[in-house]
C-alpha cells in the first residue's frame, strides 16, 4: 500500500481585498498583500483557509504548498515579492541564495519579500521544485 503525503502551512497575510471565501486561490500582490486571481497568468500563492472580511481581525489565512519559509535567505540578483525563484547555492555565511527564475532553471520557491543583490530576502520554499519555461 502506497502513502502520499501532502504539507502545506498555514500563513496570516494582509489583504487589501474586501472579502475571501474558503478554498480560493489567492495571490500575492506587490506590495506584500494577497488579492483575488483575476486572469490565468497570475501566480497562485495559495488557497484561503477560512472566510476572511474587513471586519474580521487579523490576516487572511493562506494554505501554502511551502514546506520551509527562509525569512534571511540572500537575494542573488534584484528580487520583487511574487517572483518565482532558483536557489543559486549558499553565501559565505552558509544561507541559502535565490535567483529570479529563468528559462530552464528548476523553480523551487516563491519570493514573500524581495530585496536587492546580496540582502535577506523572505522565500517560501516548494515542497515539490518544478523545471518550467519561463517568458524571457
């Protein structure tokens, strides 16, 4: 008999959005917030744990597909909230470095906050790394 195993964290996010209902998918804005999807183009941070309204206290509640959150990974190149990323190997203090993705790397995390060359970035590491092409 074969076991699949499945991890996902639950996260609190702010959101600029009105209202979540349970089971959407949600993605992560620029400015670090979660909003609706609006078009298939857009990156699918997670989907929303319980229903979620401006009146209601605290973040929205993501389930992520992160299994780890680096929050001192180091930015290898400039990195914006919501890129796809490459882990780039490990600076001399042992941390990992993450590179925006391109065609042909393997795309192992999501960017929760970005940074410039060389400073501690946030990244939600993929519990399974994908190898895509991406647009150049």
């Amino acid at each position: 008999m074969e076991i699949e195993e499945s991890y996902a964290l639950v996260i609190g996010f702010p959101t600029a959005e009105t209202t979540f209902k349970a089971g959407q998918m949600c993605k992560l804005n620029n400015d670090g917030t979660v909003g609706h999807i609006t078009a298939s183009t857009q990156r699918p941070l997670g989907v929303i744990a319980s229903a979620w309204t401006k009146t209601d206290k605290g973040n929205v509640r993501v389930f992520t597909p992160f299994v780890v959150i680096y929050s001192n990974a180091i930015a290898d190149g400039i990195i914006d909230e919501g890129d796809l990323l490459a882990n780039s190997g490990v600076d001399t203090a042992g941390l990992p470095k993450f590179k925006k993705g391109v065609t042909g790397d393997f795309i192992s995390g999501v960017a929760l906050k970005g940074g410039a060359t060389t400073t501690s970035i946030q990244v939600g590491v993929l519990r399974v790394p994908s190898l895509v092409a991406l647009p150049v």
